[in-house]
C-alpha cells in the first residue's frame, strides 16, 4: 500500500463526459472523495470496498472546511493508499485542486492531475453557444463570481467593457449585481444566457438580454448552480434569434 492522491476532473454533470484516464483512476482507488458536482453514476467506476465520502460545499449548507479536506486526504491516504479527489469540471478552474496536491506534497504523498472538461466551455456547448465565433467573438474571459471575501471580482469591470464573451463561474448570488453593472457601462442589451444544471437531464436555460435577465431568472425559477455567459455570441442560441430577431440583424 503507497500513499498517493490523484486530482481527477468529472466533468460539467453528465456523467458521459469523464475522460477514460479519469475512469481509470477511479477503478484503481482505495478512497474516493467527491464533491457536491459530481454524477454521482462516477462513484460505479470505483471498487466496491473503496471508501467513498461526500466533502461537497454550497453556499447556506455545513460542509468540510477546505482545511479539514486537506487533512482527510493526507490522512486517508497514509491510512488506505490512493485517494482520487474527484471534483466537478476541471480541479484547476476554481476547484482548489492546486491547494491539495501541494498540502499532499508537504507529507510526501505523490500526486496527479487528471484535468476534466470545464463546465465554463461545456455548458455553453450543450446549449450550441460558442464561447468564440470567427466574425463574433475573438476571446473569452472565465470569472468566478464571488472572491474568497464574497465580494465581486474587480476582473468584472474589465471584463464588462470588453467585446470577448464573458462566462461567469458561481455567480448567481451576484446576478443583479453583474447586469447593474454591464447596464452602468451602457451594455445592457447584451445577450446573456443563464444555464442551470448544464449538461444534467434537469439542465434550464433562460436567455435575454443584460437588462432583463433578473427578472427572467426570477420569472422561470433558475438558480444555483448555473453558468453565465455575457456577449454576442449568446444571440446565435435558437431561442434568442426567434425572440430577438431585429437584434440578431444589427449584429450581422
């Protein structure tokens, strides 16, 4: 029995989108910790004695500290050997997976990076909105919507003025305050979908213009967790065409 850890990346929700390196990991583990994003249809691919434990966050329920989940792995690992960390989307795009595999690395425990596919690129994706499109959008910005201080993130301000697409990572506790902000710098008829649940049989989908999109998001009942995405490249969505076909022409 060696101590190691591997960081594997699940995916946007559907269970499909692992990668064959990520299931491979999972059926060589002695432990698997998974987070609140994960399919939990994964949790099959991994041995039935393996030790299985919930360290999932969302905002209003108790969870693990980080500080906790970084001595569970240590510990786990020194006590049953692999310890695969499965995180939803990619462990490097706001998962806090750098974090682990250094604290793991300061007890000599060896580790990996399985990267996954980012729910900021997928779930876009799913709903046919290219976050780049050659005569559209040349570049695209990924911002998580709340600092570690709970505050927006200043990236916002430079990214709101920006002609790239903007997706925003849990950011829907911030939503009035993105599109106040947008609608300050005289964009609030931007394009912008809401994508709940992305890549899930249960994913919603509202899409509008800046301006609108609370009330939108309110009227319909999306919430957490959800990806947004800010730009013109939201005006080639089949619904925003039918709903904002004059808009589409200015564009093209």
């Amino acid at each position: 029995m060696q101590p190691k850890l591997t960081l594997v990346g699940a995916g946007p929700g559907d269970g499909e989108l692992i990668t064959v390196k990520g299931i491979r990991a999972l059926q060589q583990a002695d432990v698997v910790l998974y987070d609140d994003l994960v399919n939990d249809s994964l949790l099959d691919f991994a041995p039935n004695d393996a030790l299985k434990v919930y360290v999932g966050k969302r905002i209003g329920k108790a969870s693990f500290t980080q500080e906790q989940i970084n001595q569970m792995i240590v510990q786990l690992a020194q006590e049953h050997g692999h310890v695969v960390r499965l995180k939803g989307g990619d462990s490097y795009i706001f998962g806090r997976g750098y974090e682990e595999l250094q604290y793991a690395r300061e007890y000599n425990i060896p580790g990996e990076v399985v990267p996954g596919m980012s729910s900021c690129i997928a779930v876009p994706a799913s709903q046919h909105i290219p976050v780049t499109c050659r005569g559209v959008s040349e570049s695209f910005w990924v911002i998580t919507g709340t600092t570690r201080h709970g505050d927006l993130s200043d990236d916002l301000l430079l990214a709101a003025q920006s002609n790239a697409t903007v997706v925003v990572l849990m950011g829907m506790h911030k939503l009035d305050k993105i599109c106040t902000m947008y609608n300050q710098f005289g964009r609030g008829h931007l394009p912008m979908a809401v994508i709940q649940n992305g890549t899930r049989t249960d994913e919603r989908c509202v899409v509008g213009q800046v301006w609108e999109m609370p009330r939108l998001v309110a009227a319909q009942g999306v919430g957490a967790p959800a990806v947004i995405i800010i730009g013109d490249v939201v005006a080639l969505h089949p619904s925003y065409v039918k709903a904002y076909a004059r808009s589409l022409s200015e564009l093209v």
